[in-house]
C-alpha cells in the first residue's frame, strides 16, 4: 500500500512540474524586434534600444503566463542557434553575462553603455524559467556602429 501512494504521489508531482528545456509553446507569427535602431545604424554611446514585441505578452521571469516571455539580448556573439552553448541554453537557459543581458523584470528598453566601434545585437525572447521558447523567439541579428 506505502509502495502504491508513493508512486502515485511521484506521478503527480513529475505531472504537475514546470516545464524545461524548451517545452515553452511559442504562438506562430510571435516576433520580437528592435523599435528604434536598425541594422547598419551609427549611434552615440550610450545606445538606448527599445525592444518590440508582436503576437506574445511581455512578463517578468517566473511568471508562468501562456504566449508571454521576457526580454533578453545578446550582445557581440554569433547570432542565437550558431553559439557553441546555444544548444545547452534552449534546454537550460540562457547566460547572464556581458555577452547575454536579461530583463527579467519585464522591461523593454535598455541603455547600453558600449565602447565605440562595431557590435552586434540580437534579441531572444525567454519563457519564465529563461528558456527560449520553441520555437524560439528572435529577432535577425544586427549591426551597428557606436561613435
């Protein structure tokens, strides 16, 4: 009988926890997109970047909410899929670091203090756990140049 209940008490719990590794659903024609700055755009420092969204709603990380995410970007690195821990990030999550910013508050501008010259930027959108969802949510990777 003790054998039975805990079966039964594991099954619930395995069926009740909260998805991972990219189990996120993403509404098709969802798209993320940067409103202000376009790709080849010369800026001055610092760069503000407002971030767009179309076909999802925009919610702090943790808040587990069908068809929202919140924001990250991606700052000097290959454009999301072709990174060398991309894999283990759309299980995972993504990094946080100089080359992975978040915005797990649910914000959706940003200013960037980056040195002059060449960057690229890219914007991912993550489920409440970071994860991008599948499919992921990106915007194209751009180019621009800081004065």
């Amino acid at each position: 009988m003790k054998a039975w209940i805990l079966s039964v008490g594991m099954a619930v719990g395995l069926a009740t926890a909260p998805a991972l590794a990219g189990d996120t659903p993403a509404p098709e024609g969802a798209e993320v997109y940067f409103v202000n700055i376009e790709d080849g755009a010369t800026v001055a420092a610092p760069v503000t970047v407002i971030f767009g969204l179309s076909g999802m709603g925009v919610a702090p990380a943790g808040t587990e909410k069908e068809n929202t995410g919140h924001h990250h970007i991606l700052v000097d690195r290959p454009p999301f899929g072709d990174g060398p821990e991309d894999a283990e990030m759309s299980e995972s999550g993504l990094y946080a670091d100089d080359n992975h910013v978040h915005f797990g508050g649910g914000q959706t501008e940003v200013t960037l203090e980056l040195a002059p010259g060449e960057h690229t930027l890219q914007l991912v959108l993550g489920d409440q756990n970071h994860v991008p969802h599948d499919p992921p949510v990106t915007s194209e990777q751009i180019t621009i140049t800081v004065e």
